[in-house]
C-alpha cells in the first residue's frame, strides 16, 4: 500500500515523495522515502525524537535528499505519527532494541544493503544502537543532541517538560501529530526517562559494536544534555 507525489522548487531536480507501510509483529509502520532523479549512493535514515514522527521532520528530509543526491527515509517509530498504537508502556530497553525491531523490519522490507543513519535525541540513541546492531551495512552515523546515558541534567529537563505539558494546548499540538496516541506519546517520554529502572541506561556496551565514520553534533545550551554525551559517543 503506497502512494507518492512529487516536489520541485524553481530550477532544482524534481524529488519524488513515496509512502510506504513497514509490516511488523506488533503493528505497522509508516515511513516515507524522498527520491532524486539519480539514487545510486546510501540511503540516509532518520530516526526521530521523544515526541517526534515523519511530519515534525517538515522540509528537511527533502532538502538532504535534493542536496546529497541520495534517498532518504525517515519513518514513525510504533505508537507514534501515523503508525499503530504501542502495545503498552515502553521497555526500559526500547533504545536498543529498536535495532532489534522496527529498523530492522524497516531495513529488510525496503532491501536497505548499506545506508547511513541519522538520529535526533532518544532516535540519536536509536541510531548507534542500529549502526552496532547492523554494522554490516551502516556507512555512516550522524547523532544529533543524542543521550548516551542517563544523567540529573536530562532528567530535571524532562521533569521540567512534563510541568509545561500540563497546559492542554501542549497536549492538543501533540494530537494533531499523533492523534488518539498522543498522551500515551507524553507519558512514554516524561515517565521513562524519570522511572528509577530507566536511571542506569546507557549505551556504553553499544557503543565498542559500532565501526563506521561518526558525527556526534551538541547543542552547548540543549536543555535535556551536556556535552558529556557526544564525548562519549
């Protein structure tokens, strides 16, 4: 099941927009890919934040792909933008193992041989899992204010996040991403990431799995790291 479309800006390649539904054992996924005129090289895979989805990316993956000639494919992790509801709370080891589910179903329905992965903040922790987890075919990995590990900094953020969240216009933006899923999106962020069996996360035994070029990109004023996490990475 797919459907596709295409954007041009004045003067610039046409890149073709397809949607694609990733079959897997908990529900479907949505993902949507971005193709130039030539795709010879990697794709590039995002893999969005907390409260991120396919949409929130706006104009973004379309500028990479127009810019860098490749394919690009984000997609919404489960439960989130337009993909099937979770199931139920989140495993405490939900960062690695979206290697282990939902990219690599990802990865084998769309025959993804080598590709280059891309992950804003928890989808940054996301990405190094899947690059350790799936080496063979990772080129390439761009963190962006990814978490490596669980410090009072990122939890006090949060905290403070869930505070704001408790106007309901915060919560109605989330719904005109995420729709009915939208509160369970919320509290599967806000209430990981300050449970005490989230506290000793980390990625530092994923980490040695990796072996491809990184880019590890910090905000100095990101509100839920320090620079401690790309140092790390």
């Amino acid at each position: 099941m797919q459907g596709q479309g295409s954007t041009q800006a004045e003067g610039a390649a046409p890149i073709e927009a397809r949607d694609v539904w990733i079959e897997t054992g908990q529900g479907r996924l949505y993902a949507r890919q971005w193709l130039p005129a030539r795709d010879v090289l990697p794709p590039v895979v995002l893999l969005h934040d907390s409260l991120g989805c396919v949409a929130l990316w706006r104009g973004f993956p379309e500028a990479l792909a127009r810019t860098l000639g490749r394919r690009v494919i984000a997609y919404d992790r489960l439960g989130f933008g337009r993909s099937d509801p979770h199931p139920g709370p989140l495993d405490p080891a939900f960062v690695t193992l979206e290697a282990e589910q939902g990219f690599a179903a990802l990865r084998a329905q769309l025959e993804l041989e080598s590709f280059v992965l891309m992950g804003h903040s928890v989808g940054g922790g996301m990405a190094v899992a899947c690059a350790a987890r799936h080496a063979d075919g990772c080129r390439a990995l761009i963190t962006e204010s990814a978490q490596a590990f669980v410090e009072d900094y990122t939890r006090d953020g949060v905290a403070q996040a869930r505070i704001a969240f408790r106007d309901p216009a915060q919560l109605d933006r989330l719904r005109r991403y995420h729709g009915d899923k939208a509160r369970w999106v919320l509290q599967a962020w806000t209430e990981t990431w300050t449970a005490d069996a989230f506290a000793d996360w980390s990625l530092r035994a994923t980490l040695p799995g990796v072996t491809c070029p990184v880019l590890a990109l910090h905000g100095a004023q990101d509100e839920y790291g320090t620079a401690r996490h790309p140092e790390t990475i």
